[in-house]
C-alpha cells in the first residue's frame, strides 16, 4: 500500500447509533467532522453516506473514502455480510457505493480501522506483534503483525468478546451464552451491578434494584469513582474478567502490546492495574515469562475515522 498521496480522504464510523464522517489529512489530521443517528434502512443509510459526503466535499476535496464498518465483511472486504446493528445483510457495499460517488471506496472492519489508526497514529506506532482490545457495548479486537492485519481465512478473526468463559452463563446478543463480552464490557457492567445490588442499600444498589434500565455504564464509573459500594465491586469483578481475557489473549498470541481502546478505557484508572495484576497472575507460566505491554488508545472516538480513511489512502 502506498500512503504517500498528501490529498486529504473521508473516513466514516458506521456505527449502530450514529453514522459520523471525518475529513483526515495524510498525517492523521482531522479538519472537519459530521455525525448523524444512524438509519434504520439500507437506502436511509447509503443515501445519508452520500449526504455526508456532499457535505463534506462543499469544502474539502477528498481522494478517497473508508468505511469503518460495525459488522461481518467477506475477505476481498467488498461485502457486509451481517451487521447485528446495521441493516446491510449480504450488501455488495463498497461497489454500490463507489459507483454513487465517484470515488475509490474502502470497506474495513471498525476494530480494524481503530487498530490501524492507533499503528499509524497513535499508541501502537511502531509494534511488531500486538492486539487492539476495544471494550465498549461489547469487544472487538484487532491481531495485527509487522504492520499486516490478520484476519483468518474468512476475514473474521479474531472473535476475543466471543470466547465462552461461563459456560451456560449470561446470554449473549451473538445467541451464545457466557461470552467474555457479557462479563467485561459497558454493556455488563448494568448485569452485574444487578447481581451485586443488595435489596434495601443505598446508593448505586437503591438505583439498580429499582431502575435497572434506566442505569448506564457511565453511570457505574461515577459510581465507583465517589467510592460507592457497589460501583466499587462492579469494578472489581469487571476487571477480574477484563484480566481474565488478556491472560487468554496473552496465553494464544504471546502480544508485546495490547491496547485497550473504545469507551470504557477512558476509566482506566479505576481497574486497569487491579486487570493487569489479574492477567498476571492467570498466564500459563505466571512469574517465569515476559508480559506484554497494557496500554490505552490515544485517538479515542476518533481512531476508527482516522485508521479506515487512512487506509483508503493507501488503496488509491
């Protein structure tokens, strides 16, 4: 791939919730950005990339444009086989819309897109082997070796949110029960605050036990954060479970970086030493073997934008 071309491209984050656009320059640089709530509908959602776009080039003229896509690609990454929040089912994305706009199209996986923003960009410049762990609603994860994102033989790999650690256990939007993804990410953390919440407590467990839907993620941080009881223990078990599954990362890859990105490692300071010490303790030959590396993105929300209009970059 050659990403010498100094023309500025678009990089889009399709995401369930929103659809967000960036303009990114050959040095990682953002000039400008667009979001919108996500459609519902394959036309609504590919008639809004185009208007985004429009938008966008009334003042910038971008050679190229990426998709970071929420969801299943096929290997040559021309179509969206599944999107579990996106309407596209077996949709020959990138060549429907190449033809709607007249510029070359990148498709690419949204944990890809963010881990190559990071290898480009950001926390990850210059590793040889090393995973991206990106926990928000759930998991996704990025293998990358010597700059080569792997993919496997079907361009799925790897699944780390997938791993059955309970089996039996909670069940999971992927129609598996016990998935990493439902005992350490953002979505968890409300299930096992429902599960710690003792029925006559204060604080964060009054809340849980009488508005369980009505509670967030966010909201447990905070929790934790001002010392709460329960939000305290959520965090625990969250980053005995976040330990758990680096230790798994670690024991199959043998990593010397993994970077935690998405939205819940902007709290990392409240259980990412308690994840490490965790991970640590559970590798295969504990005490007698290097550790990889535990870090956090620096792109943040914006590492998806700037990896998958980067790579588009690289494909012209």
């Amino acid at each position: 791939m050659d990403f010498t071309d100094p023309r500025p491209t678009v990089g889009f984050d399709i995401g369930g919730t929103h659809c967000r656009a960036a303009v990114v320059t050959a040095g990682g640089e953002i000039l400008e950005t667009l979001s919108t709530a996500t459609p519902t509908t394959v036309e609504a959602l590919e008639d809004t990339i185009v208007r985004l776009l429009d938008q966008l080039r009334a003042t910038h003229d971008p050679a190229a444009v990426g998709l970071a896509v929420a969801g299943f690609l096929d290997p040559a990454r021309e179509t969206v086989r599944f999107a579990p929040h996106l309407p596209w089912r077996n949709a020959p994305v990138r060549a429907r819309l190449a033809g709607r706009i007249g510029l070359p199209v990148t498709l690419e996986h949204d944990a890809n897109s963010a881990a190559w923003g990071e290898y480009r960009f950001g926390a990850a410049q210059g590793a040889g082997t090393w995973v991206f762990f990106a926990v928000g609603t759930g998991i996704g994860a990025t293998l990358m070796i010597d700059g080569e994102i792997f993919r496997g033989a079907h361009g799925t790999a790897p699944e780390f949110g997938h791993l059955t650690v309970v089996p039996g256990g909670r069940q999971c939007a992927c129609g598996k029960r016990g998935c990493l993804e439902r005992y350490a990410s953002g979505t968890a953390l409300v299930d096992t605050a429902a599960e710690l919440a003792v029925p006559g407590a204060g604080g964060l467990a009054r809340r849980v036990v009488e508005k369980r839907d009505a509670v967030t993620g966010a909201e447990i941080m905070a929790a934790a954060r001002a010392g709460d009881p329960t939000g305290m223990a959520v965090l625990a078990d969250f980053a005995g479970w976040l330990g758990r599954g680096l230790a798994m990362v670690t024991d199959v890859l043998d990593p010397e970086l993994i970077v935690l990105g998405g939205g819940v490692p902007l709290d990392a300071d409240l259980f990412l030493d308690a994840a490490c010490g965790r991970m640590a303790e559970e590798i295969v030959g504990a005490g007698h073997r290097p550790l990889p590396v535990v870090g956090t993105a620096e792109l943040g929300a914006h590492a998806g934008m700037i990896g998958v209009a980067d790579l588009a970059r690289g494909q012209m």
